[in-house]
C-alpha cells in the first residue's frame, strides 16, 4: 500500500478554485501457456501523481511519474499554474462548480502481490489436465492475468478516499478442426473482482468448466452456418451486457451526448420495450456486490447509481460535475481515470440490464426457428447507436429446442429499434467484467443483464 502522499497537501489548494490531488500506482501481472509452453511473463508497475484544478470554467491539468510529496506539490502547482493562464485567455466565467456532499473514506484493506511463479504453479496442472485429458486438440492457450489501481485522493470540496481495486482473471481458448480443415474455436474467462489467490483456490476448481467449454468446441466442431437475415434470438445475458455498454450506455454518457449522440434528443422518450430497464451500478447490483465496485470517484463524488433506462424509457444520462451543471443531472460518480497521467472521463462502471420475470427452459421453448447467442469475441458501435458484434458460441434453436451449435457469425443493428423488440426477459443475469472500455483511455467496467428474446439481424456464410 503506498503511503500517504497527498493528504498533507490540503491546505495548498488554491482559494476559489476546485482542486484535485490524485497519488496513483496501478500494477499488471501476466503468464500465458501455448500448448504448454511459456510465451509471456510480464509484470508492469506505472505510479505517479496528478493534480487538476478548475477556474472559470477550464481545468487545468499536471502530473509527474513520481510518488512523492515533492512531486504532488509539483503537479499542484503547475495545474494551478496552467488553469489560472488558460481562464485568463478563454475568458468563460463560468464560476464555481456546484457544492457535492464532501466525506471521507477509510483505506480499504491491502492485498498480497504475487510474485509470477504463483501464477505460472496455478496455470501448470491445469493446462497437463487440458493436454491429458484432451489430446485432439489442435491447441490450447491458458492466460493468467491480475491487475489492480490504487488511488490515494483528496479534493478541495468532495470525498477523500484511498482506494484499492484488485481483479483476477484466468483465459482459456480451446481450438480444433472441422472434417474439412476449417478452425474452430471457443473461449472462457473465470475470475472477477479480488486477487488471484482469493479468486483461485486449486486448478481442479475448475475442470468441471473446462470439460464443458470442450463439449461446446466439439459441437461446435460439427456446427453448421447461420441463416443470414433477421431472426428471433435469444441472447445471452453476457451479451445483452454488452448491449448494455457498447450501443447504449456510450450514447448516454454525457460528454458523447453533447458531441452529437443519438441519444440527446431522446431524454424522457421511448427507447427500448417497457420489459427493459438499465442501470450503470455503482457498487452494488440487484442485491449484490457488483463485479468492480465503485465506491468514490475521481472527481472526490461519492458513488451512487445511475438509472439510465426505465420500463423503456430513457431517463437520465452519466455525467461528470461539470456536465452535470451543464444537464442540471446531479454527478454520480461517473468520473474515471485509468493511469495517474489521465484525466477524469466520464466512464461507465457496471453497466446491466435489469433481471425479468420470464424462466430461461420457457424463453427456449417459446422460439420456433431462431437462434440462442451465448457469447461475442469482439464487438463495436458508436454513437449513433449502431452496433457489430461477432457471435463465437451460439446454438440453433427448432421448435423449441436447442439445435446445432453455429460457427462465428455476427449481429448487427441499431441499439434503440432492437431493445424495442424485446418481448421476453429471464429472471437470472450474468456478469462479465474481465475485458476494458477503450473510450479515449483503457478502464477496467463490468457489464451484465438476463437472457433477452428480441429481433435482430444475423449474418451467414
């Protein structure tokens, strides 16, 4: 845990002006095996410190690639330095940002850094149970991989906070070959919030998984091309998580809102089928912890959640405290930065759909001719909500019943008009929060939501 390198410095903020001080270390451990063997081992360890102040209404902004006092007192001044030059010369006058409930955090509770042979030890009998177990395999590619950011922030106005979020994560691809050669593959990602010796007791945890992923390769072996065209699917709730996030929490987010976004003229309308709510969860979800808590964020607000859709209907965007003046929306928490040299941006943190009433067996059931879609190896929208996202595990679904498992397909369509067709929505939900937004700057995000029923565009061979 570093130590405090920034809370001495409160008394330094300038008069008049809001102030941020953020110390920064944010740490990545990987191993990867290919077919056994050890392709990369790679630690990395970036720390510093970073200062933003805010007059008139422009930031000013400084950091330095050191955890020191020194330093922090260095980026203060020059970030107080920078805006009190760039509110001479732009001349907006703004005045102050709105007041936000101010507080305190105590630190959050430390963790141990492993050193690479514990994830290397982890990896070894697992991939021997993969190799032994598994010979037809055209190949195998395990990866261990745990990060974590810990932040010491204090503000002039908000929350003080020291905060720690460590996540672990282990990836298995599994690849063979169709009867006429053509590659096949299927992924899996274990893990979540929390450090790899808390997330992974012993590799035999999880055999009962990896012998379920290769029975979906094996079928998926003997798969057959989807049917090109718009079909009913039911989507996994993986998928409707990352709906959730890709096509539409990035037209709701506020800054894209004011750049143009589909979404800005939809305030208080219809946008998705009155079965259909969606929220960017704080750190609590449906009862739970959520997959990548937020407590505090780097504005110094206190997190809360921000309820995005309702029965349908848009209800509110993501803001940050200067947007949020700018929408007369209160700030909940929404500004992240992912390296001490970032600035805030306004960024989701766990984005899903809300849970229904319907069963899973009775969603499958209710399909004559249409397709269940589990998972997505890649994917994107934009702002016009406009969405591509490639299918690599999916099933037919005939008279009911699940059918042949299909090769890589894709589906496509515009977020809004698609939600609109959801007709049914299961009582279950997944999460996944092992991947990073790329919005400007890389940030770790949990997305999730139930099995949805709805129409949408499929590709084929």
């Amino acid at each position: 845990m570093i130590s405090d390198i920034v809370g001495k410095l409160r008394g330094q903020f300038a008069p008049g002006a809001h102030s941020e001080l953020r110390a920064q270390r944010s740490l990545s451990r990987r191993v990867t095996l290919l077919q056994g063997n050890l392709t990369r081992n790679a630690r990395t360890d970036s720390q510093g410190v970073s200062a933003r102040v805010y007059q008139g209404g422009v930031y000013g902004f400084a950091s330095q690639a050191e955890l020191s006092e020194a330093a922090a007192r260095r980026a203060l001044a020059t970030a107080t330095d920078n805006a009190r030059f760039l509110d001479g010369h732009t001349g907006y006058q703004m005045g102050a940002l709105p007041d936000i409930a101010a507080g305190a955090m105590a630190p959050q509770e430390d963790f141990t850094d492993l050193p690479q042979k514990h994830y290397l030890d982890f990896l070894r009998p697992l991939d021997d149970y993969i190799a032994g177990k598994y010979p037809d395999l055209a190949s195998r590619t395990l990866v261990a991989y745990a990060d974590s950011m810990e932040k010491q922030l204090i503000t002039s106005d908000g929350y003080s906070a020291h905060l720690l979020a460590p996540r672990s994560y282990i990836y298995l691809f599994l690849n063979a070959q169709t009867g006429d050669g053509m590659p096949v593959e299927v992924f899996k990602v274990f893990g979540g919030s929390g450090t790899f010796d808390l997330q992974f007791k012993a590799p035999e945890d999880l055999y009962a998984q990896v012998d379920q992923l290769y029975e979906h390769l094996m079928k998926k072996r003997e798969g057959v091309f989807a049917q090109a065209g718009k079909k009913t699917v039911i989507l996994h709730g993986e998928l409707a998580g990352m709906l959730a996030h890709e096509a539409v929490g990035h037209t709701v987010e506020a800054d894209l809102v004011l750049g143009g976004s589909v979404a800005g003229p939809m305030l208080d309308e219809m946008v998705a089928s009155p079965l259909v709510s969606m929220t960017d969860f704080a750190h609590t979800a449906f009862g739970q912890e959520a997959p990548l808590p937020v407590y505090v964020d780097d504005e110094g607000v206190l997190a809360q959640d921000a309820e995005l859709i309702r029965n349908g209907r848009l209800t509110g965007y993501m803001v940050n405290r200067e947007l949020g003046r700018h929408f007369s929306m209160r700030p909940q928490g929404n500004a992240r930065a992912f390296a001490f040299n970032d600035e805030p941006l306004i960024r989701m943190r766990n984005t899903a759909v809300h849970p229904g009433l319907d069963k899973f067996e009775d969603m499958i059931a209710s399909v004559e001719d249409g397709y269940y879609l589990i998972s997505s190896n890649n994917g994107q929208a934009d702002t016009t909500g406009e969405f591509m996202f490639g299918i690599s595990l999916g099933y037919e679904i005939k008279n009911g019943r699940l059918g042949r498992a299909i090769f890589d397909t894709t589906i496509s369509g515009v977020a809004f008009d698609m939600l609109k067709t959801v007709d049914r929505v299961s009582d279950r939900v997944s999460w996944s929060s092992s991947g990073f937004c790329g919005k400007k700057q890389l940030m770790p995000v949990g997305l999730g939501g139930p099995d949805l029923r709805c129409d949408v565009m499929i590709g084929g061979k």
